[in-house]
C-alpha cells in the first residue's frame, strides 16, 4: 500500500516539475516590455538584447530608405517633435514595408532588440500612429 502511494506521489511531482519548467521556458521567451524611450537610454545596456516594444516619435528629416531597397533607417525620439524638451534620441533600423502612416512626427512603437548602434526592428515590426493633424481637427471641433 505505501508502495503504491510512494508511485503516485512521485508521478505527481515529476508532472508538476515539467509543467513548471514548460511554463517558466515559454513565459521567459515570450516576454517582450514596452517601455518609452526615456526609461531604456538611462539603462542601456541592461536592456541590450531584450525583446522591447520600444514607444516613440521620428525625428523629423531622420528617415532615410537605401535606394531600391526596404532598408530604413530612423530616429525615434521620446517626446512629440513639437514638445519643449524633445528627450532621449534612439537610432533604428528596419528592412521591410512600412505603414502608410509612417511618416516624420509620427507616433511609433517599434518591436525588437536594442544593440549598441542602435535599435534593430524585426520583420512587421513597426507600427505608426498618424501625426497629430487629426488631434488638431478634433481640438477644433471641440471647442466649436
């Protein structure tokens, strides 16, 4: 009889150790932060290598597309262009299509990996919000 729950209790926790280290491995892989700018230049280096969604705006005049190719480079900084301290300034790079809405002023969130020369965005992994035109008509809108 104490064999027997001796069988079972040892069943039990080599399921439970495998379900935990599957748990842990896939929930360790799959973390990706969003974070602004300005709380990843202080720390640079601790996250270097991590899966970022990294929050921001381009710099105006910043993009620049390799001629017949989809290599871009940009910068991306924490604060609105039009904002008094602009923050902290990031260099990407992105070899892919863009969103229509990817455009100078424009808000992004870019996914990826901070390397020392820069962010490096991986495949689709640039999303842009519309510069602040429609916030302007919708002030306007507002105050009529």
């Amino acid at each position: 009889m104490a064999h027997r729950y001796i069988k079972i209790s040892a069943t039990g926790a080599v399921l439970v150790l495998a379900f935990t280290g599957l748990l842990w491995s896939t929930l360790r892989e799959g973390t990706e932060y969003f974070k602004n700018i300005d709380e990843v230049l202080p720390q640079r280096q601790a996250w270097e290598g991590k899966a970022l969604q990294l929050k921001g705006y381009v710099v105006p005049g910043s993009i620049y597309r390799k001629r017949d190719s989809l290599e871009y480079r940009f910068k991306v900084q924490n604060n609105p262009p039009r904002a008094t301290e602009p923050g902290g300034i990031v260099e990407a790079s992105y070899t892919g299509i863009v969103p229509d809405t990817f455009k100078d002023e424009a808000e992004v969130v870019l996914q990826g990996q901070l390397a020392p020369d820069g962010f490096h965005v991986r495949q689709n992994g640039v999303v842009a919000k519309c510069p602040s035109k429609y916030e302007a008509a919708g002030k306007s809108a507002a105050g009529s």
